[in-house]
C-alpha cells in the first residue's frame, strides 16, 4: 500500500513519510508536534488515534459517516470531510491550513473538552443513572 501511495503521490513522493507501528511514547511527541492530524478512514469506531489526538489538543480532520462525527463537530472541534471524496479532504486540508493559531488553538481545546466527556467516571455515572431510571419505571410500573 505505501508503494502505490508513493507511486500516485507523483512529484510530491518525498513528502510521503510513513512511519511503522511506533509505542505510544515515541508516538505522543510526533502527535504533540504536528499540525493537525488527518484520518481520512472509509470506516471507524471512536478510533483510538483520533481520541488520542484530540486529548493532545490537536486539530484533526476525519471523514463524516464513518464514527468521527461522533467525536467531532465539524467546524467546532474538528473538521469532517466527505467519505472517498479527496477533493472535500483537500478543501478541508486547505481550510485547516488556513486556521489562524488562535482558531487551531480554541478547536484544539475545543477537542480536549470533548474527549474529557468520555471520561469514565462520567460516562459511568451517567450508564448507571440510566438503568436506574429504567428499574425505577419498571418497579412502577409491575406496582399497577
């Protein structure tokens, strides 16, 4: 895959770096230092890589319909582009690259606040409410 990757990225082949599987301590620094992360995947669920990125404040782009617009509000906390569709992913690449570092900054943030809702301690707060609820509306409604 890199080869055909590097062979249709034409003139533009030595911008292509890939980097094989790496631990995450030699991984985070990379992250903490990029522009922005791009994962323009076909199909995801609330991948690993876009969480991390987002809790390292970073601006990522991912592609609408695939699980990233579960973690992602275009514009807001991150950009969305249109599944195998590279003009969208360029267009976003190009609005990303064009972000004052103010606005990369309050989407980066804006990305912290929102993995910090995936908490455990909230999230399973928040499950356990739930089938409270549930038992609660259950045991009222077999005392009818």
């Amino acid at each position: 895959m890199v080869r055909q990757i590097i062979q249709k990225a034409g003139i533009y082949k030595n911008r292509v770096i890939y980097i094989k599987p790496i631990p995450h301590e030699k991984l985070y620094p990379i992250i903490r230092h990029a522009y922005a992360v791009v994962l323009p995947s076909r199909i995801d669920n609330l991948p690993n890589a876009c969480i991390e990125a987002m809790a390292l404040k970073k601006v990522v782009i991912g592609t609408d319909g695939t699980s990233f617009e579960q973690l992602i509000t275009d514009k807001e906390s991150g950009f969305l582009c249109k599944t195998d569709d590279p003009d969208d992913l360029l267009r976003v690449m190009n609005k990303v690259i064009a972000l004052t570092s103010q606005e990369r900054e309050q989407i980066g943030e804006n990305a912290y606040a929102r993995i910090q809702q995936l908490d455990p301690d909230i999230v399973v707060n928040s499950l356990v409410s739930l089938y409270k609820s549930v038992i609660r509306k259950k045991k009222l409604s077999y005392q009818k």
